[in-house]
C-alpha cells in the first residue's frame, strides 16, 4: 500500500517510491486521453476515407442519390422520373465536401 493521499476521489499528494502516483496522479488522466486521441484518429481516418474517390465508395454512393424531375410519356401523360446522381458529380462534391474540411482544419490549426 502506497502513501498516497486522496480526499473525495481527488488526488492531493503521493509518496515519490508510489509507481502508480509519483507521476502526481496523472498516469490515469494520460492514459484516457489517449485513449481518446486513439478513437478520434480512427474517426477521422473513418471520414477522410468515406470523402477520397474509390471503388469502395463508388459501390457504396452510387445509387443512392437520386432526383426526382418532370417528364413526358409518348403520349403526353405527366410524370415523375427519378434519375439517379452520376458517380462524376458525387465524387466533385466528396472532393468539395473534403476541401472544405481541410480549409476549416488549418484555420483552426492557426
């Protein structure tokens, strides 16, 4: 048993020989945090790769977007069609999207 001191579940001292608080406490603290630096990369990386062009996205975003527009049958009638977004045009707006992302990312950097 250490000679450590703790008042509320606050730490408040430690005996220097303690391997677990001669750190003053922190070991715990640095430990959650980088634990939390370890999920927030893998959610980052998540994002950057569901924005780059490729064929996991092209079979994962094609069809998925679509637009409804007026038509005309060859008889005349009134209808809508739904036309389905074209892979060009989603990967310029992924690109949009991750340029925009790197833009606010260096100003807060700054």
């Amino acid at each position: 048993m250490c000679e450590c001191y703790a008042i509320g579940g606050r730490f408040i001292g430690a005996d220097p020989s303690c391997e677990v608080h001669r750190d003053g406490g922190y070991i715990d603290q640095i430990e959650d945090l980088q634990a939390q630096l370890a999920v927030s990369e893998a959610r980052c990386k998540a994002f950057q790769n569901a924005l780059l062009p490729s064929e996991d996205t092209e079979v994962d975003y094609t069809g998925l977007f679509s637009l409804n527009v007026p038509a005309v049958t060859d008889v005349g009638e009134e209808y809508m069609q739904e036309i389905d977004i074209p892979w060009e045009t989603i990967k310029k707006i992924m690109k949009t999207i991750s340029e925009n992302a790197d833009r606010i990312c260096r100003e807060i950097k700054k």
